[in-house]
C-alpha cells in the first residue's frame, strides 16, 4: 500500500459515531422531525456498521478507503436536502465559509456562494451583523432582503454541538413580508380602535412615503376616511410652527400641536417605520387663561353657542344658547344629548364624537329639543380647534319660521295641483249641463205653463243651474273663472256689499268698518269682490253663532295700505315685494283649531253639519283672490276669533290706458236672424243642442266634429258668417282651427264657446275679432251672443 499504515476499523469506529450523532442533530434542528432524525441515525449506524464489518482484515481482500471528512459532507448534505426546496439551509464555519448546503440555498444564493461572499457589500455586512448577533444571542433574525429576484428572510443561530458553526435557515413568501404585515395592521381593525382612542397611525417606507394609514389620519388630513393618502410624503401632511410643534397641514397652525412618536420595524435604515401622532394639550395655565377669554368673548354674542371637548362633555354654554334650549339657569347638562328629545340622542352623540376627533368642519341637523318636542330646531356641530379644551362648537338656532315657511309653500303647491284637477273636472262638467240646460230650453218652447210636464222640465232645469254654480265655485277656486275686473278703490267695492251684510248679519252682531288713507286704486271684477266679501262675512256669523247662540259678536272691515318697505319689514317670501291695498274681515267667533288652518281653503272641505255647506265658500274665495293677483292669509286663536287679510297688488295705469266703460243693459228683442254659422264641436250633446237652438233662430248651421272636419266645409262652403268653434279638442283645438281658417277667410268672426276663463284664453290666442262665450250658456244666450256678433261684423264692414 505504498507503506500507507492499514486502517484500523478500532479507532475509526468512535469518530465516526460521533460524526452520526452530529448530523442526526443538525437535521432535527433544522426540520424538527424527531421520527425523521431518528431514522436517520439509524441509517447511518447501519452503513456504518456495514463498512465496520467490511473494514475487517481479510484473507485475499485488499483493504478498503478510509472513512474521511468528504463522506460526512456528503451525508450532511443530503440530511439538509431532505428539508424541502422551501428551506434554504447552509453550515458556514467561524469565518463565514460554507461548508454545506442544500439544494434550495444553491437555487437561491447561489451554488457555493457563503453569506460572506455574497456580491452586495451592504447585504454582506448586514447578514455579518446578524451573524455576530447569533453568537452572541443565540439566535438572530434576518429582514426580508432581495436576491435573484426573491424576496428573502429568516434566522441564524448556533449549530448543536461544540465549535463555532453557524446554521442558517431561510425562506420566503408573505409570512416574513413585514411591510405587508404593517400595512395590514394600520388599515384594518386594529387601526380602527386606534383611530377611536385619538391616535392617528401612519406607516411610512424608509423615504417617508406613506405606504398606510388608519381612518382617523384619513379623516384629518384628507377630509374623508374613505379618501387615501398612499405614496405621498408624511411630511407633506405636516406643518411647523415658530415654536417648533407641529400641526396637520389640512388645519393649519389654528388646529391642535401633535405629539409624534416614531416606531422603526427593523435595525437597518432602509426598514419601514410605524408614526403614532396624537394631540398634544396645551400648557394647563395657558389653556386655562385662553380658555377664560374665549368664554367671555362667546357669552357676549347674539348667537346660541355651546363647547365641549373631544369626549363630547360640554364645557361651556352661553347665555343665548341657554334660552335657545330652555334651559334654566340652575341647569347644568354634561351631555349635548341631553337637550333633545330620545330618537335624536344617537344622530347628535354620533355628530359630536365625529367632529371633535376629525377634522375642522360642520354640519347641521334638524333635532327636537327635550323643553319643545313639537318643533324642530337647526342644531350646528362644528370641530373646533385652538379654543383650549373644546374640540366641537355647538349652536343652536330656531327655525320655527322657516318650518312655517316651507308648510306655506307646501300648502300652496297643493292647493295649485287641486285646483288643477278640479279645474278639469269643471270643465268637462259644464259640456253636460250646456246640454242639459239647452234640452230643456228646447223643451219649454213646446210647453207653457200648465201643462203637465213645465213643472218638472223647470225643476231639472233650476237643479242645472244650482250644478252650474258649483261648477262656477271650482272654476273659481282653481282660477279658471271668466272675470270682468276693472279698475276700482277697494272702499267702495266694500261700502256697495255694507248694506247687504247688515240684513245677512243680524241684529245682534255688529258690523264695524274702518278705511286707511292713501290707499291705491285695484285691478278686480267686483261682483267676484263682492262675493268674497259675503262669503266671508257669513263664514264669520256662524263662528259667532257657535261661540254664542245668541249671536252676539262684531265683525270688523278694514281696508289699509301696504307699502314696499312693509313688506320688506313683515320677511315673508310668500309675498312679493311690492305697494299693495289691503282688507281685514275679523270676526270673534270660536277660531279655527290650529290642525285645520291649514286646510280651510281646500275643496269640499268643511267643519259645518252635513247639509249645511258644501266646503266650497273658502276655496271660491282662495280662487277670486289668486286669480285677481292678490294673496289672502289667514290667522286664528282658538276662542277669540279669526281674522283673513287680503293683499291686492295696487295697479299703475299703463300709457294709453283706457278708463273702463260700463257695460250697456240688454235690450230685449227680436233673436231671429239669418245668415251661415259654422260650428264646431267635439261633444255630440252640446253640438246638437246649439244646431237646434240656432235652427230655430233663422240660421243655416253647418256642423263639424273636429277642427279637421270645420275646415273642410270651409273649403267647399262658399260663404260662412260665422264659426262657433270649441276651444278644446283633440286632434286640433280651436285656435289652430282658426288660424287656419283665417288664412283663407281673414275678415271671418269667431266665436269661442269654453269652460275656462275669457282672460286665461285670451292670453293664449292672439287672433282679432274674436269673441267668448261662458259654458255652461242657455239657448236664449246662445241667441243673443251669435245676434250680437253678426251684428258687429255687419256694423264694421259699413
């Protein structure tokens, strides 16, 4: 053998064992399997056992290798692969050489490559750190770090055994991504609870990026918790003052100095950093001082105001404030919840908690105060900053006005949509009893008095006209009703009806009547004036007769002028500023109950015994007013009485302004007459009525059923005197019908037969010559308005 000494399987065999018992420890360090280790050992005693026996001196056998340090590497190496490729593991010596590792280090760091000799000088000096840390600690851990395109972290400690190996143990994945950790904790659950204790969390990179935050920095220094802050500067965020403090940028120096505390989340510079900031209270002599003036300062101004602190405790409330909540001055609330009425706690505790830990805004909400649950107040909540221990202002103000305003216009965009609808309703109402009223014109022309049925054919037609009074009390509720206004002064208007509400009153109750001075001149038909005077006035004796059977009472009449600048000073926006003359019909009868006010100028509304008022008295009366451009109001204590005010708009005669004539008296005479009427018609009833009434008067009637059909027959008829046309139907109402008409007739009267009001119609048909007629009309006033017509057409062709 060269004179190579013969191995001695005697004093190789300790060695060797003990070269088994390290490995087999090595390998349950490193994959923590006792049962796995151990079969291990076993193996390895077994092979050992097997070169023991094979080592043995042997007759003709050449002697075998000896067992050297390689074939423990190898079976080092081996134990190490059996970790998995999601271990990387390596043994270096003292000076950091590699003595082994597996397959995982090699696929990673590099086949070979020790951690001293990795090509990065930094990562190198940083896994020496940790390396030093091992010796000394037992154990270090190891910061994610990048290496080949892997993101990779785990520990080094001390191999088992003696000497001064060093085993490392690495891995990757999410579970050692301790930014991803971080930013998992300042966004989710636990960030909220800190946010609710008033710290603010921030995690920044090692640039000061922010990379996460909690909602409580959201709120303050975005303005919203849903609003992010990601990849901007933590210190774009912050602002100093001269004193050094520093305060959020969103609320400028005037909000609160922040205490900031800084929390690294590794040893080396490049490791992310938690920042914890919190308000910082002033100096408590300071506070106390500021505090002092700032509460005189708010106790001497006109406005309700209250302060409470970040828990939402109040801490100050002023005088206006007091009385704005009813307090009284022996009253001392904790709790700005504690003003208001049960349901409302929760919605203010939830305000006053979110603005006194966010940022310097406000918001309103409409609350009953515990003192006055019947009306809602605007309460005001409002982060505050740099008023010593306040963090929320509260204010208080009383909207009652306001409620009144807004049920006014409420009530007047309803009382619009009914008169709407029974406007409609009027309208086509008054086709039927035109013929109605026409058949039984027709009819009592075959009967005189005496005859078995003149009785019941004037029964029906007197019941017609009742219907067609109550039609005419809709029409005039939803300002449809055919006016004749002229120019007038209000006292005479009211000195003309005196007379007859002293017969409608009574004896016993009083009527005064009382004129202002400089009162304007009024544009208004006054029989409607008249009217809604009476209606009034009677409305007014039957509270009197309530309150008192005997009917003792006092009615009182009073015009007065309103001016501009007294509408100004009333603060109304129902109504407009201008001059206007107004009357005030007072009564002390039983008033009206606050609950009904509001619905006494409804339709068909009544507080009367049935049968004795059909609930249309107010609401013609709402009609005359609105439709005369005036307002009317209505005020009322239960028990002393009722008072209604009307404001008509004071009329300024335009340049060239007629004065008003008087309308001459109708003469009675001859209806017959001649000449060619077209009429056009949609509604068969009234069409047959009017072509009968007029084919007894003398005149040729040529009849059409739409507009279509009128002009038609104008095409082919060579002269028509007159069209008598609908001004609503389908297809092509009355004013399309003619226009068309004219362009072949220019010279040709028109006679408009509606249901709607002369002066609404007129504003929409623009065409001369033209003439009106009110339905419901009776044959007789269907005679004398063609005669009349026909009459001044023949006059102006002279």
């Amino acid at each position: 053998m060269n004179g190579a000494a013969r191995p001695r399987p005697g004093r190789d065999l300790p060695l060797f064992a003990l070269a088994a018992f390290v490995s087999a420890g090595l390998l349950l360090w490193a994959v923590g399997d006792p049962a796995f280790a151990g079969i291990f050992l076993a193996g390895l005693i077994g092979v050992g056992g097997a070169l023991f026996l094979l080592a043995r001196p042997r007759v003709a056998v050449p002697a075998q290798a000896p067992l050297t340090a390689q074939t423990d590497v190898t079976l080092l190496r081996a134990a190490l692969d059996a970790a998995g490729e999601g271990t990387a593991l390596a043994l270096t010596d003292a000076q950091g050489r590699l003595i082994c590792a597996n397959r995982a280090w090699g696929q990673w760091l590099g086949h070979g490559v020790a951690p001293s000799a990795l090509p990065d000088e930094q990562l190198r000096e940083t896994l020496a750190a940790a390396a030093r840390a091992a010796r000394r600690d037992g154990l270090a851990l190891l910061e994610p770090f990048a290496i080949n395109g892997r993101t990779i972290g785990g520990e080094v400690g001390p191999a088992p055994g003696e000497g001064d190996l060093l085993l490392w143990r690495l891995g990757q994945g999410e579970a050692l991504d301790l930014t991803g950790e971080a930013r998992r904790l300042a966004t989710g659950e636990a960030g909220r609870r800190i946010g609710e204790a008033g710290l603010m969390l921030v995690l920044t990179d090692a640039d000061g990026r922010i990379r996460a935050s909690n909602p409580a920095f959201a709120q303050r220094a975005m303005g919203d918790q849903e609003d992010s802050a990601d990849g901007t500067g933590l210190v774009e965020h912050l602002a100093a003052a001269e004193n050094g403090q520093f305060h959020l940028a969103a609320e400028g120096k005037a909000g609160p100095p922040l205490r900031i505390v800084q929390i690294p989340l590794g040893e080396t510079p490049e490791s992310p950093s938690f920042f914890l900031m919190l308000d910082d209270a002033p100096a408590a002599a300071s506070g106390e001082d500021a505090g002092a003036h700032i509460h005189a300062l708010l106790d001497s101004l006109p406005l309700g105001l209250a302060l409470a602190d970040t828990d939402g405790r109040l801490v100050f409330v002023n005088k206006e404030f007091r009385k704005a909540a009813g307090l009284s001055p022996s009253e001392r609330p904790t709790w700005p919840s504690d003003l208001v009425v049960e349901e409302d706690k929760g919605a203010v505790s939830d305000a006053v908690r979110r603005f006194g830990r966010g940022r310097a805004l406000s918001g309103d909400l409409a609350v009953r105060l515990r003192t006055n649950p019947e009306e809602p107040v605007a309460m005001t909540v409002a982060g505050a900053r740099g008023l010593g221990a306040a963090a929320v202002m509260i204010s208080l103000r009383d909207n009652s006005e306001e409620a009144r305003l807004k049920r006014e216009i409420a009530q007047a965009t309803k009382m619009q949509a009914v008169g709407q609808l029974a406007g409609g309703v009027a309208h086509d109402f008054n086709n039927i009893l035109t013929a109605i009223l026409g058949t039984c014109d027709l009819m009592l022309m075959r009967h005189t008095p005496g005859d078995s049925d003149y009785d019941d054919i004037q029964q029906i037609r007197s019941n017609s006209n009742r219907a067609a009074n109550l039609t005419r009390q809709l029409l005039a509720f939803s300002r449809q009703q055919t006016l004749r206004p002229q120019v007038l002064q209000l006292p005479d208007v009211v000195s003309e009806v005196s007379h007859l509400l002293t017969r409608l009153l009574g004896e016993r109750i009083r009527l005064q009547v009382k004129h202002g001075r400089g009162l304007g001149p009024v544009r208004a038909d006054p029989g409607q004036l008249e009217q809604v005077i009476v209606n009034l006035a009677v409305n007014a004796r039957d509270a009197m007769v309530a309150k008192d059977p005997e009917g003792v009472g006092t009615l009182t009449l009073q015009t007065f002028s309103v001016s501009a600048d007294d509408v100004r000073r009333m603060g109304t926006d129902i109504l407009p500023i201008a001059d206007y003359t107004g009357l005030k019909v007072t009564d002390t009868g039983t008033g009206i109950p606050p609950a009904i006010l509001g619905k006494i100028f409804e339709p068909f509304f009544t507080t009367k015994e049935v049968g004795k008022g059909t609930g249309l008295g107010l609401s013609t009366v709402y009609g005359i007013v609105k439709q005369s451009g005036g307002f009317i109001f209505a005020e009322s204590q239960p028990g002393k009485g009722t008072s209604f005010t009307i404001y008509l708009p004071v009329h300024r005669a335009q340049p060239g302004e007629a004065a008003p004539k008087a309308k001459a008296k109708e003469k009675a005479g001859d209806l017959w007459g001649s000449g060619t009427v077209l009429l056009v018609e949609d509604e068969t009833m009234v069409r047959a009525v009017a072509e009968r009434a007029l084919s007894r008067n003398g005149y040729t009637v040529l009849v059409a059923e739409n507009g279509e059909a009128g002009l038609e027959i104008l095409a082919k008829e060579p002269k028509v005197d007159l069209m008598i046309s609908d001004v609503v139907m389908p297809t092509m109402d009355g004013p399309t019908t003619a226009r068309e008409a004219r362009k072949r007739h220019p010279d040709l009267p028109i006679l408009f037969i509606s249901g709607y009001a002369e002066e609404q119609l007129r504003k929409s048909i623009d065409l001369p010559n033209v003439s009106f007629l009110a339905k419901p009309f009776s044959v007789q006033q269907l005679a004398e308005t063609v005669r009349d017509v026909l009459a001044a057409d023949r006059a102006a062709r002279k």
